[in-house]
C-alpha cells in the first residue's frame, strides 16, 4: 500500500493560511492469471526463459529458451537456442530461429527480446555470440546482426548482452552486462551511436547493467543495475537522475533484479531474480506492491539439468524471476529455473489524480479562507 500525499487546506493556529497534507492511499494489486509453456526440451516446452515479448499485431508470446547443452556440457544446437512463440491462451505454435556457434543466423543462448516498433523486426540478444539476431518474427526468416559486448566475467553468473528497449528516438538501448555500459544503436544500422554509464559504485555507474526500459511516457531510462542491488533512473540524455533500492530481501530491497518495466502510469516492475519475486515502485523509487513466493528447491548446480529439483509449479511459486514483461494491464514473469512464464493480472496501477479531488478544509477557518486558498494554490502551482 502506498500513501500518496494530496495537497489540502488548514488554517493555522497563527491565523495565516497554510499547506498541509493529507494521506490518500491506494493499492496496485498483481494476482495470478495463467501459465505459458511448461518445463521440458521439447518444442513448446521451455528452460531458463529470459526474453518476454508480445506482438502487437497478433497478442503472440515470444519466449526466448535456453542455451542447449549436452550432459558432458559441450554445444548442442538442436536442444533450446530459440524462440518459441505462444497465442495469448498459451498455446504453442511455432519456434524462431535454431542454434549456431559464431556470428550470423542462429542463437547461442537467446537473451532479451524486443519488436522494434517501426518495421515489427524481432531483435534478439545472442549471449554467446555476442550480437543481437534480427528475425522477421511471422515467416522466422533471419535478416540481420549487430553489434559486440563483452565476455565473461569472473564472478558474475551473466555476461554480454542484457536488457534491450527501444527509444523514441529510433535507438535501441541495450546494457552490455560485462562492461558495465548502456551501447545505444541505431536499429536501422546497427551502427553504435553512443554509450551511457562506466564501471563503478557512484550515480550513472553500474556493475552488472540488466534490464532496461526508455520509458515511452517521459523517456526516462531505468535499468536494473544487477551487482549494486538498486535500479538507477536517467533523463532522456542519459543524465543520472537518482537511483533506489539496497541489497536484502525486505520490502522495497533487491537481490540482484534482472528484468525491469514500465507500465503507462509510469510504475516500475522489477523481475527481484534471488528474492524469487516481483516488486513494483512508482515513478519515484517508492515501494508499491510485491507478488510471488520462492519455490522450496535451490537453483541446479552447474552441469545440473536447468530446473529446481523437486519443480514446484504452483501459480504464485517461482525459482527465480528472470525475464519480464508489461503488456495491456498483464506482466509476463519468466519462472527462470522451472520453465515457464507465468502472467499476472494488474489492477488499480492509475494512482489517484490529485487535480480532481476538491481539498479538505480542517477547521471551520479553513472553509471561511478557501475562496482565498484557491488562488493561493493556483500561484503555487504555477511557481513549480
């Protein structure tokens, strides 16, 4: 529950007219709504689903699955290294793209996706090969790749390219989670037109850059910014405006977030990978509203089969949250480590508009001064 301040009118003991604020709440609710795919390696079957995308024109769910590997660890092209695609009742349909090491038509391990809004493009991050993979997402036909990110780190479990969103102004931003840096392309050229961000701990510094979003409300940049536990928030320019969030598991702290929305009433979703949960905030940094519950099971070991041991699908039950995404008052929340994406229901996301709420007197001044109170209020808005 949030308490959003709205202003109102008092008059003071003194006798002079004043400002004081009186709590109105209001709760943003998520609730379980349904189940896409299920764990397994077979077509329409998923494991560790990151990217999460719906297609405008046919309400389609496209799911990145998985980096194939055989039992002994070594590349297996035919098992995962695609996208599958989804109806909006969760059935499968088709897949994109199949697996290949090195650069041109193919996915070693498929990350974060996006449709570039204009020509309806698939982008696709490829881990491994280092690049994003552009696909016609009805026909799957391969048509492009782009760029270069960094390599693994010691350390960090994730490398290369992380979160994408596509700006207003014809870029598409995409964190390279190893070298701590936003690369912004142009999605025409693929050509790099500039970086935003360096290594390190301060403002506009990340370690480990995961989900991003330019938020199509204010052009706002959020991103997750995975090793520093908080999410950083900059202008349009790319200028740190401030950043929210502390490692724990707590309300309102994060351990290590990877997927990060916006929705059109500018509250942010954030995928709280570890906590095995999503939290949402407003437009401030200040805590809304959290949903899900960690499954019992551990995250396999390395080597291990990429699912908690024993699966527990109950809805509301994750092992990790990974991919994420905001469509139409639902959020789509990859079940990283037991193959599925479940979607939530969003209610009441639209917080109260304070300019349609006639102020409360507190006292029987307050009525006698609120002729006077309301041009009062009408020059202190202006001011700001």
């Amino acid at each position: 529950m949030k308490t959003i301040a709205q202003f109102s009118l008092a008059m003071a003991g003194a006798g002079f007219l004043g400002l004081m604020t009186v709590p109105k709440a209001y709760s943003l609710s998520l609730s379980y709504d349904s189940q896409i795919g299920a764990p397994g390696f077979a077509p329409g079957q998923l494991f560790v689903p990151q990217g999460i995308g719906v297609q405008d024109a046919t309400g389609d769910v496209y799911v990145s699955n998985g980096r194939g590997l055989n039992p002994d660890g070594t590349f297996n092209a035919n098992l995962g290294n695609r996208v599958d695609v989804f109806n909006a009742q969760g059935n499968y349909l088709r897949s994109v793209g199949s697996g290949r090491q090195g650069s041109g038509e193919g996915f070693d391990e498929p990350a974060d996706l996006k449709f570039d809004p204009v020509t309806g493009d698939l982008h696709v991050g490829d881990v491994f090969n280092s690049e994003i993979d552009v696909y016609n997402p009805n026909t799957g036909e391969y048509i492009r790749s782009y760029g270069s990110f960094g390599g693994p780190v010691a350390g960090r479990i994730f490398f290369g390219p992380g979160g994408m969103s596509f700006g207003d102004d014809g870029n598409i931003y995409i964190t390279d989670f190893s070298l701590d840096v936003i690369k912004v392309y142009n999605a025409d050229s693929g050509q790099l037109v500039k970086t935003i961000g360096s290594s390190g701990t301060g403002l506009g510094q990340f370690q480990g850059p995961a989900g991003i979003t330019v938020s199509p409300n204010t052009g706002r940049i959020y991103v997750n910014d995975q090793y520093n536990y908080r999410v950083q928030v900059f202008d349009p320019d790319g200028t740190p405006l401030f950043a929210f969030g502390e490692k724990g598991s707590a309300l309102g702290q994060l351990r290590e977030g990877i997927g990060l929305e916006v929705d059109e009433y500018e509250n942010i979703y954030i995928a709280d990978s570890q906590n095995s949960r999503v939290q949402v905030f407003d437009k401030n940094g200040n805590f809304l509203t959290t949903f899900g519950t960690p499954a019992a099971a551990s995250p396999p070991a390395l080597g291990e089969p990429p699912f908690g041991n024993p699966l527990d699908l109950t809805p509301g039950t994750f092992n990790w949250t990974a991919g994420l995404h905001y469509d139409d008052s639902k959020l789509y929340v990859g079940d990283f480590f037991q193959g599925r994406v479940q979607v939530l229901n969003v209610s009441d996301a639209a917080p109260p508009d304070p300019s349609t709420t006639v102020p409360e007197p507190s006292s029987l001044l307050g009525l006698i001064g609120y002729a006077l109170s309301a041009i009062f209020v009408n020059k202190f808005r202006k001011q700001k």
